[in-house]
C-alpha cells in the first residue's frame, strides 16, 4: 500500500526545492527521505497492534528520480506478512486498543504543509556543511 501526497507551495519553497531536484538530485532524494523516515516512524506509532506484523511492515522505499526529474520516495505497509494493511488502514468503523484507522494518511496529512520547509532547512544545512569543508 503506498498513498502519495503532492507538497502545498509555501512561500515558494516546494519551485526552489525542484529547481534543486535538477541541479542536485542526490541531495534532495536524502533529504526527501531522511524527512519520510520520520514520518513513518509517527505512522508506526499510530498503527494498530494485535500481533505487531502490520506495525514491522512500514518501511520507506526510495528515493526514486522519476521521469521528469521529480524526486519522490514511499511509505509502504503489509506485504505478504500483513497482506490485510489496507483492510486495516481504510476502515474507519473498527475500534483499535492501540493505534487508529488512516495510520500512514493522518500523519502525512498532518505534515504536509511543513514538509516543504523542512525539507528545505534539511538541504539548507546539507549545503552549508559542504561548503563549509
């Protein structure tokens, strides 16, 4: 299961980050996913548990450079070790003792009008620390 999020344009900031996705690719693909990978962590601390399966099947996948130069990555739940992910993620009428329904949406959702920002500060420093040895 992947859900995809296109970023909100604050400031400009997501034009100056795909400039920089032309000029510096590899930069911007690890601060892409260095800033999924925090997202996927808040995911797994709102996954339901019952066995944990689900809970041990989110992973980021990527950075992927696509066809138009566009850098992107995913979070990714289930699998053959917890082939009922989607089951679990889109039913909004179950209760869960642990976790909730939406557990890799509600986080990305949450964080999307500042992952632009972050992603920019994560290569702002990235850029500084080259250019500073």
């Amino acid at each position: 299961m992947a859900v995809k999020f296109a970023l909100l344009d604050t400031d400009g900031i997501r034009r100056k980050i795909a400039s920089l996705q032309r000029e510096l690719p590899d930069e911007v693909g690890r601060a892409i996913r260095a800033e999924a990978e925090i997202e996927a962590t808040e995911c797994k601390r709102r996954t339901p548990v019952d066995t944990g399966n689900l809970r041990a099947t989110i992973h980021v996948e990527g950075p992927f450079t696509e066809n138009d130069g566009s850098v992107s990555t995913a979070i990714v739940a289930g699998g053959p070790a917890a082939d009922y992910a989607i089951h679990v993620h889109e039913d909004l009428d179950a209760y869960h003792r642990v976790g909730q329904a939406k557990f890799i949406e509600a986080p990305l959702r949450e964080s999307a009008p500042f992952l632009p920002g972050r992603i920019a500060a994560r290569l702002r420093r990235r850029l500084l620390e080259k250019v500073s040895k």
